[in-house]
C-alpha cells in the first residue's frame, strides 16, 4: 500500500491549494489539507531540485502574480514570496535551470523570466527579471499559454498567434535579460497549446483544431519551418450532436519496465452545448514510424475485463475532421511511415479537463494519472493499464470543483 500526496491548484477567489491523498490499497481519494493562496492559482509547477518548493500562478484579469511556497512536513504550503508577472492573466508557470521562473501572461502579448535568489530559490528577485514582449503585428493577437525549456532556448506555444516563439538567454552566464530570436511557424487559426519533447521530436497540441503534431524541431536559433511527421484530430469519434471540443493537456509517458513504451495521452475538453454524461475524453496514441515503432510497440491484445474498464472507442469507426483522420494519420514525403494511432478514447466522468498529470516514476505514481474538472465532476485518479494503453477509473472526489493543475509529491 502507498499513499500518494497530490497537490491540487485551481480556480478559487479567495485562492487556495488543494492537498490530496490516494491511497491505492483502498482506492480512496481524501482532500488533507487546503493552504492559502493568492487568487486563481490555476498552474502550480515544483522546483526540479527541491522537493520542498512550489511555485504558482494567480490568473487574474488583472495583473497576474508569481507566488512561492515552502511545502511542510504535513504537506500543507506556506506562502513566502509573491512577485507581479508584469501581464494579465497568467496560466502557467515553469521553474528553469538557470534560475528563472517563467510565466505566460494569456491575457498580453508577453511573458516574464523572474529571477529568483541563487541561494534561496523561495525568494524573487524581480530586479534581475525580464519581461519578453512578442512581435505581434498592430492588431494581431496574442495569447502564450506555455513555456518549454529546451537546450538553450525557451519555447513558448502562443495559441493566439499560432506561432512557438523561440526565446534565448541574452547573456547564458548572467541573470535575467531573455528576449525573442525566432519562431516556428503553425497554421493559421490552429492555436497551439501544449509542447512535448520525445527524442529530438516536438509533438504539439493545438486547441483550436484539436489536432496531435510531430515535427522535427527546426535548427536553432532562429529556424521557422519544418514539416510535419504525423498530424491527428484528437476528436472523439463518438461525440454528441452539439459538441465542441478543444484539446487542452499532453503527456507522454516515461518508459519503465512495467511500461516500456512511451504512450502520448491527449485530454478533449466539449465546450460546446451539449454536456455528455460520459464527460470528456482523454485521448491515447501511439507515435510509429513504418513497423518499427518510435513511440511504442504495435502488437496489443486486450482480453482483460473489468466493470470499471472505460469505453474504448472502436478502431472500425473512423471518422475524418478537417481532412485529418481520427484513427490514424501520416504526413508529407518528410514524414513517410510516420504516424499516430489512436488506441483509446476514454471517457472520464469529468467535464473540460484542463489539466492531467503523471505520476512519479521513482515511487510507481506512474500508474497512475489524475485529471480535474474545470467545471463539474471533481478530481479522478485513473490507473494506466493494458501497459498504458487504456485507463480505468479508480476514485473520484468532488470535494472541491475547478482544480487545474497537480503535482505528485515524492514519497515520505
């Protein structure tokens, strides 16, 4: 038996942070802890080397706010410091090796580097901090809604400019000063989301078309193009009359000997008119190249049953959105053999998941995956099974509604 502690931010005025415990023996789901916040602190991002820090956004249609917490013994937070993300709306925040936390303003076409204190990562330094603003042409839009570090540069996927802006350290040795160096492309109206990063390939999820891309990351710094390896709708097959989907959330699972292959987990949000009872789907898929698989292996047998097993969308129904298949998919000659393929649809119980998370490989947490409802159905743990090629509903808890963001604690 293992308790797993989960931290759990969201939408919530005045704001708190949500602690949760899972208990895999008995497939409970408690809430232990709620600690005060600024408003909204919609994404909460831990620091990649210690294990007692948190850092949150506040969303507010004002100026946003970066704040840091000290996570105690008791795995309640403790508010230190709050700093301003110099632009509105904030949605998500990613702490980077150099020092710097991010944050991407959605509601202004910027985002903010904020230094924090070399010998006390609790502690901002706003001045040795940089805001970025994007060139957007004069009535053009702009909404970043993520940063991924990668190398030396930072990627930020704006969804209202449909471009990944390509952000570098003006001084890699110094503190603070980033600015744009280039970009890559996306089609227009696609609004890129969400950004992964698998062997050199960026696999991206755009909202606004609920579509799955591989592409191989153009050279740097300043390379516009590529073209794509595999594109898919994430699209339900199965959807209500009324739906509208608009993918929100990518992961892609780390290989271990109880799951070897890296799957690609792709959450749908309707936010449409029609409310399905079977609530929003996350989507799962495998990245192959020809018959010998980039991602994952081909062969799959599933003979298990279970009551509590979640529908899978059956592979003879293939429906086509915008030319892009639901099933499967390749590309141009760049891209040949390449493709994805769609394994499941799982329906949640969960109404517009803006957010999923992995668990910790390091304590068997990637077992497990915990997604939230930005509306109605609460917080749910799903257990990846069939090798991660489908998930089955184990706890659910509606306690607290509109949690956006989680972080799986290390175990004690």
């Amino acid at each position: 038996m293992v308790n797993f502690t989960i931290l759990a931010g969201g939408f919530s005025v005045p704001g708190f942070i949500s602690t949760y415990v899972f208990n895999n023996e008995t497939n409970s789901l408690s809430i232990a802890a709620q600690s005060f916040s600024g408003d909204n602190p919609s994404w909460i991002a831990p620091h990649p080397q210690d294990p007692s820090v948190l850092y949150s956004v506040n969303e507010i249609q004002t100026i946003g706010n970066l704040q840091s917490f000290t996570i105690n013994n008791d795995d309640s937070l403790s508010l230190i410091d709050t700093v301003s993300t110099q632009g509105i709306g904030p949605t998500f925040t990613n702490p980077l090796s150099t020092g710097e936390v991010s944050a991407m303003n959605f509601g202004s076409p910027n985002c903010s580097f904020i230094s924090t204190d070399p010998s006390d990562p609790l502690h901002f330094i706003p001045t040795n901090s940089s805001g970025v603003a994007f060139p957007i042409p004069e009535g053009g839009k702009s909404n970043p809604h993520m940063s991924l570090e990668y190398n030396d540069e930072v990627l930020v996927a704006d969804l209202g400019a449909d471009k990944i802006w390509r952000i570098g350290k003006n001084d890699p040795s110094g503190n603070g000063s980033f600015s744009v160096q280039g970009q890559i492309d996306r089609d227009p109206g696609s609004g890129p989301r969400r950004l992964a990063i698998y062997n050199d390939i960026l696999f991206v999820v755009s909202e606004t078309t609920s579509t799955l891309t591989a592409q191989r990351i153009p050279a740097g710094p300043n390379g516009t193009t590529s073209s794509l390896l595999a594109n898919i709708s994430t699209f339900p097959a199965d959807a209500l009359p009324g739906s509208k989907f608009a993918a929100a959330e990518l992961l892609i699972s780390t290989p271990t000997e109880r799951f070897p292959n890296p799957l690609i987990y792709v959450s749908n949000r309707n936010i449409g008119s029609t409310i399905d009872p079977k609530g929003d789907t996350i989507a799962i898929f495998e990245f192959v190249n020809g018959t010998t698989l980039t991602l994952s292996t081909p062969e799959f047998n599933n003979t298990a049953t279970n009551e509590k097993r979640m529908k899978r969308v059956s592979r003879s129904s293939t429906l086509r959105r915008d030319n892009i298949s639901l099933e499967s998919s390749t590309s141009n000659s760049e891209g040949a053999g390449y493709s994805f393929n769609l394994l499941a649809q799982v329906p949640t119980g969960l109404q517009q998941i803006r957010s999923m998370t992995l668990g910790r490989v390091d304590n068997g947490g990637d077992a497990y995956i915990v997604a939230g409802a930005t509306t109605t159905g609460g917080v749910s743990i799903l257990e990846r099974v069939d090798g991660g090629r489908n998930l089955t509903l184990l706890s659910n808890n509606q306690d607290v509604q509109n949690r956006t963001s989680f972080v799986f604690l290390p175990s004690s």
